[in-house]
C-alpha cells in the first residue's frame, strides 16, 4: 500500500480537524495514512517547532506534507504555511462563506466547540453522566427523563452504543441487558415497560456474539454457540411480542447505528 503522512494541526484540541479530516480520507482507498497531531499550537514558537517537525517529515518521506488544520490565529496561520505543504484549513473553509451570508464575523476563538461555556457541552456532560450511571442495569432511578433505553443481549454492542449516543447528539441514553430471568418468564424486565416508547432493541448474529463472548468467557455455557443461539432468538421473539423495533448490530458500525436511532427518534 502506498503510505502518506497526514499532519493534523490546531490551536485548539485539534478534535474537529481530524474528524472532518478523517472524513475525507475515507475517500481514499489504497493509500495508508500515518496520523501525526499537533494540538494546542497557539503561540509563533509553537508554529516555529511544528514548522521543524513538519519539515523532518517531508525529507524523510521524499515528498511534501499533508496538512489538515483548523486554526483560528490568522498570524500562527501564516507562520505554519511557511512550509511546502499542501494545506486544507477547515475553519477558513467554512467560516468565510457562513460570515458573509448571516453578515456577522465569527468570534475567532479558540476552543468554542469544546468549551466549558458552550451549553452544548454541558449537556453532553450530562448525558454521558446519565448514560454511565445508567449502564447495563445499574439503576432504573430516573428513567422517565431518558431520551432513549436500549435493551438486548449481553455483548450485543448496548453499552458502546449508549455512550455514543451521549458523546454525539447529547442524548440521555440508559441500557439493559436481557438475562436467563427474563428468558424464562418471556418477558422484557417489568421495570422498563413503563417505557415503551422509549424502548430500541439491539440483536446480533449468533456466530459474532459466540466469537465475542469467547474472548471474554472461554469455553463457558454463557459464550456457547448453542446459548447464543438460544438467547438471540428468545430476545428477537420477546421485542416482537412487545412491539419493539429493533436493530441487528452485526454489521453496523456505532456510527451508523446511532444515526438510525436517531432517525427513529425523530419521528
């Protein structure tokens, strides 16, 4: 495969320029990209080391840099592009077009999209508090204000899923694992019926589940293919019963689970 550095640079966290960043990469089929980072580069001195660095890369690559940046100090800007590189400045990008057309110039500071002050992050803060407090059954205190509950198999990607929902879109998410308990009654924990309509199910094939379970539980009756298969298919007919849509997470990444849910949400 053919190898290519990607420098990813930022006054900030640098967090925004390599999701985007990564983004556009995966456009590229073929060619091994090698992360480098350079976050909180917000003094002349800094940019003047990075400057060092980014030089280094490119003689021992044979070719000049790649570099991703989201910079807001128009003077640590001009100081990085100083080096041969092909540059993509997101916020430049981005920022210019959005001023002239709400007729406002942007604040220009640094770290807004993170900061304490945003209300967006603070809620995001709750709502991973919510989601970790509220993790595989621990509690079933204050579930009337969860925006979603996910219920299925143990392993079947609740807890991953759950905190990405609070990471991402600020959603107070709760999840529960269905046990034996609940496969012998035929019937989903009494506690969470009240909740309904905030109730998603997660399935997952047999075979992907039987590999996970192994890895953590070797060779026991809890990682057995035939308990897989046992407990998938009591799951599946238990959401049915009940209503509950569901979605099979052996394929799907988080992201594209999460989007989904999201979607049904929004209905």
């Amino acid at each position: 495969m053919n190898g290519r550095t990607i420098i990813f640079v930022s006054d900030g966290t640098g967090i925004t320029a390599e999701t985007l960043g990564n983004g556009l990469l995966s456009q590229f089929e073929g060619i091994e990209f090698r992360h480098v980072r350079f976050p909180f580069t917000d003094s002349l001195e800094k940019a003047d080391d990075c400057l060092m660095r980014i030089a280094e890369i490119a003689r021992t690559e044979g070719q000049r840099s790649l570099i991703i940046m989201t910079m807001m100090d128009m003077n640590i800007s001009a100081r990085l592009r100083q080096a041969d590189a092909l540059f993509l400045d997101l916020f430049e990008a981005f920022i210019a077009p959005l001023e002239q057309e709400l007729g406002q110039r942007s604040t220009h500071r640094v770290g807004r999209s993170h900061g304490q002050e945003n209300r967006e992050y603070t809620k995001r803060i709750a709502a991973m508090n919510f989601a970790l407090a509220h993790d595989d059954g621990v509690s079933d205190a204050d579930l009337k204000n969860a925006d979603i509950i996910l219920v299925g198999v143990s392993r079947s990607g609740k807890t991953p899923t759950s905190l990405y929902l609070s990471l991402q879109f600020s959603l107070k998410a709760a999840n529960y694992p269905l046990i034996p308990e609940d496969f012998e009654r035929d019937d989903l924990p009494s506690k969470l019926l009240p909740y309904r309509d905030k109730l998603f199910g997660l399935t997952i094939a047999p075979e992907q589940l039987h590999r996970i379970r192994n890895e953590r539980r070797p060779n026991s009756k809890y990682a057995s293919l035939d308990n897989c298969r046992y407990e998938v298919a009591a799951a599946e007919r238990m959401m049915r019963l009940k209503n509950i849509k569901w979605f099979d997470t052996t394929s799907r990444s988080i992201e594209e689970l999460a989007v989904q849910l999201m979607q049904e949400l929004n209905r």
